[in-house]
C-alpha cells in the first residue's frame, strides 16, 4: 500500500487474509501502529491483536500508537534512500573482486583487477552478496529492498521510447492529454466480473486500478502474464471519471539489443555444469568420471583432446552435494549420510580436475548456506573443504562474474518454478524460454512470496543488469537459447532419477557439458551419458 506509505510483510498478509473483514482488519491495524512505520509486519498483527484482547477485558484502557509527527513521507524517504543507494551501488560498481590464487580464499570485500598468469585471462567478481549482507528481517530492510528494486527497474524502463513522458501515478489526473504513461509496481492481478484483467499499479505517490479489456487480445494476452511485485510501464488513457486507467499497452523492462556483444580477446573454453548432487544414491558416477577423463586429455580422440586442453573456466551453478533434508524421504536415497562427508567427496572429486581449469562453484538450494536469495557463498567448515585447492573460486548465488570481458550471471535457478507455475505458457521441457523471462522482466525472482524464499536486503541482487550470459540449473533440463544478445544456459544435472523426482514427473537430462568459445561466444555440447 505504497498510497498509504505502507508495505505489507508476506506472513503479515496471510494473517490479514484469515480475518473475516480482511479490508476492515487492515485499516484497524494501520491506525494502531505508529506513523513512523513502513512495512506492517507479524508482529504489529500480534500487538495488534494483543491490545485488542485486552481493551475487550477493560473499555477504558486505550491503544497507544505513539505516531511521530516528524516521521518522513515514504516519497521523501525514497528520493534519499535512492540517492544514497546509487552513490553506493556507484562506488562499489567502480570496483571489481580480484582472485587469490592460493590455498587460502581470498574475502569478498577485497576488490581488484586479477590477471590468471597461467591462463593469461582476467577474472573478476562484479556483484555477490558474499559478506554483504546485512539483513534482519525488519522493517527498514524491507522499505530499502522494494526501493531499491523499484528504483532499478524503473531506471531500466524510462529510457524506453514508450514512456519518455511517463508521470508520477498521482499527476495522472492533471494530464489532458488522450494518453498517458506511468511505471510502477504490481501490487494485485485479479479478474473482474466481466473477465477484463483488473491491475492495481502503485509508485511512491500514489496507486491506480488500470483494466486490460478482453475485446484487445494482444493488450489481454500480455495482462495475463503480468506477475505481483514485478515493475512495468503503461501506456493507456483515463476515463471520464479518471478513476480508472484502460491499457493500451504493457511494457516490461527488456533488455535492448546491442550493437555487438563482449567477447574475449582469444580463443579458449568455459565448461558450464550444474546440480551435481554429489552423496545422493543416483549420482552418475560413470557419465562423471567420463567428464574428467576427457578434462584430464586421457578419453576421446584427438580433436577431443585437444578440445580439452583449451578449457580454462569450470562454472558450477548450484547443487554441488545432495544435501539432507530437502525434500520428504530423502534419506533413504543417500550414499553419504552427513553433509560434512558430501562435501569432503566434492572436494575430493573436484581435485581430480586439472590446476589449469579454474572452478567457479556458487550454491544452490540443496548446498549448505541460507535457503533465503541472494545466498552467500559457501563458508566456514564447509569452505575448508576446499581450502586446498588453488583453483577453485566460491561465489554466491546469484553471482555476477567477468571472464576477458565476458559477464556472466550465475543464478541457480529456483524461481524457475514459480515462473512456470505463474506464466502461462512456460513449460520445464523448455528451460531457455523460462528464462527469457529473467531478461524480461530484468529480476531473477519478480515475483515476492512465491516459493523462492528472499532476503529483505538494502541492495537487491536479484536485479538484472546487461550479461553476455545467463547460467542456470535446478530443474534437471538442459536448453540454449539466445535472447536479445543473452546466451541463456541451463545445463542439466548428473543425478540421475530419484523417487522424488518420479513421484514429481521428472524426467532429468543428465551429463551434458557445454563448453562456450569465448572469443564468439558459441556453444558446443558434449554429451557423457
């Protein structure tokens, strides 16, 4: 309730939705809390509640809100907040992670330019989480995400030629033109009674119902894809009452199509694999050692092996270890029953891949860090795992990674399911069309709440800038695509189908490698099954 200078905490939201009059419940909370709060959270409900029980047990006793009246409007807030955010997010930009190539890593504050003396190639970390993360789940965390993220995307939209005379969502009224534009976020997507699509679209000023007509199919089409929480432009116009916006046009932050795309200054590889799950039952051990073998030069012919002498870069996108209860039952599939054995297999089998080949490994949901994203990279007794192993870099995940030139975002890939169960359309067995929709919408996760648990931090990482590269896994499906200019990877996995899975309907695509030439940004498929 961005109007109100209000935001409403997920759990909150579910308690609001139990109660009988879930509007009027609403209304008796923000009168109870005080002014100065931004984001109602579970606690305000349970206070809330608690002083409710108690004036019922005595009529004379009063709720005490304790408003400040020298509390800021959230407009005000957010011009400073945002001003504050770029002059950080600018300053840290400016930097880039430079990586330590002995046995100890190297912490994520230390930013720099590194040049890889035996590959002859420069690797860096722009974005992680890694170290950086400061929050705590209370309001403030919350008010300076949505901003953020807010003023990102919105950044991302305006340059657009469709909104280059967008306006604050509370000047609307005073517009005499025909049509008008405006950005914002999505706060409700609902049908009406007569099938049109009802969005209720908020910014720091103000909120507006605006209505996707059915008879405009395209304008329809394009309304049943929208998703809470993401930002997107509108061109429409009023009507008479102007209390209601008729879209003409929805308008997502897609990324523009460039001129050329980066690319290295010479010919080498980057192997791309994901959701190895080493300790589970069903780890593809044969498909495996195959992979290694053939790094190792000792398996193929010999334009094979000469093919495996020019990789350089392993990037590893989550799921290294099967993990422990992740999923019901899932004991009974493990072949190492603790995680600090899964993890001492990792690092056993990711020795056996040459020095030469740098490992870039980033978490995923069955790895042991944080279930809530942006997920910090892998540390204290599990990190010493790999301590001694020279060429391995951890990062978070997501993970924005520059290699001679190349960015590459490394995202596990767990909000592909709420993709797919949002989107029409989306289909698992087509993993690369899902995640054009991170490209899009310019979020790895738009939507807040789903099943993608997410860190309230005061800089959203989830945000997508301007990769080369896009890589993924979580769903066990492989798929290239490339769009507008993004190669999007999603690699498949090296376990092969537990009960789980079959239970689900999953069919996984297992040990595929796809190796990118950096000099042209090609992909080729090798395939150890």
């Amino acid at each position: 309730m961005i109007s109100e200078g209000i935001f409403i905490h997920p759990e909150a939201k579910k308690l609001i939705k139990e109660k009988n009059s879930p509007d009027k419940f609403l209304k008796e909370v923000i009168n109870f809390i005080p002014d100065s709060e931004a984001v109602i959270l579970p606690k305000h409900i349970k206070k809330y509640l608690n002083s409710k029980s108690k004036n019922q047990k005595n009529p004379n006793s009063q709720s005490r809100s304790n408003p400040n009246p020298d509390s800021r409007s959230l407009s005000e807030e957010s011009k400073k907040s945002t001003e504050d955010n770029n002059k950080v997010r600018d300053k840290e930009e400016s930097k880039v992670k430079s990586v330590k190539n002995s046995s100890k890593k190297k912490k994520k504050d230390d930013l720099g330019d590194h040049k890889d003396e035996k590959q002859g190639s420069e690797f860096r970390v722009i974005k992680d989480i890694t170290g950086k993360s400061e929050s705590e789940g209370e309001l403030d965390d919350f008010l300076s995400y949505f901003r953020d993220r807010f003023s990102k995307i919105k950044d991302k939209l305006k340059v657009r030629n469709e909104l280059r005379d967008f306006r604050p969502i509370e000047s609307l009224k005073r517009v005499k033109s025909e049509e008008i534009s405006f950005i914002g976020i999505v706060r409700e997507v609902r049908e009406t009674k007569n099938n049109h699509k009802l969005l209720i679209i908020e910014d720091e000023t103000e909120e507006v119902p605006a209505i996707a007509l059915k008879n405009k199919q395209e304008v329809f089409e394009d309304s049943e894809k929208v998703l809470k929480d993401e930002i997107i432009g509108i061109k429409g116009r009023l009507t008479d009452d102007s209390d209601l916006v008729i879209i003409n046009k929805i308008i997502w932050p897609d990324k523009q199509i460039r001129s050329e795309q980066n690319t290295a200054d010479r010919k080498f590889y980057t192997a791309f694999v994901s959701d190895i799950h080493f300790g589970s039952k069903c780890f593809l051990e044969k498909p495996w050692n195959k992979f290694i073998k053939w790094l190792n030069g000792d398996l193929g012919g010999e334009n094979l092996k000469k093919l495996s002498k020019e990789v350089e870069y392993l990037v590893i996108a989550g799921d290294i270890v099967e993990g422990i209860g992740i999923y019901p039952n899932q004991k009974q599939e493990l072949s190492l029953k603790s995680i600090k054995e899964q993890y001492k297999e990792a690092a056993k089998q990711l020795s056996r891949i040459p020095d030469r080949v740098k490992i870039v490994l980033s978490p995923g949901n069955h790895d042991a860090v944080r279930q809530a994203e942006p997920q910090p990279a892998l540390e204290n007794k599990v990190a010493e795992f790999f301590n001694e192993l020279e060429n391995v870099e951890l990062v978070g995940n997501p993970s924005q990674i520059e290699i001679d030139g190349v960015k590459i975002l490394v995202y596990h890939g767990r909000s592909l399911d709420d993709l797919v169960a949002s989107i029409p359309g989306l289909s698992y067995d087509e993993p690369g069309k899902i995640m054009e929709e991170f490209v899009r919408r310019r979020h790895l996760a738009p939507r807040y709440g789903g099943n993608t648990p997410l860190s309230p931090e005061k800089e959203d990482y989830m945000v997508v800038d301007d990769p080369d590269i896009i890589h993924s896994g979580h769903i066990h499906k492989f798929g290239i695509n490339n769009y507008r200019d993004v190669t999007l990877l999603n690699t498949g996995t090296w376990q092969g189908q537990t009960k789980f899975m079959r239970k689900r309907g999953i069919e996984p695509v297992t040990g595929k490698v796809t190796l990118m030439k950096m000099d042209e940004l090609t992909p080729k498929v090798l395939n150890f099954s």
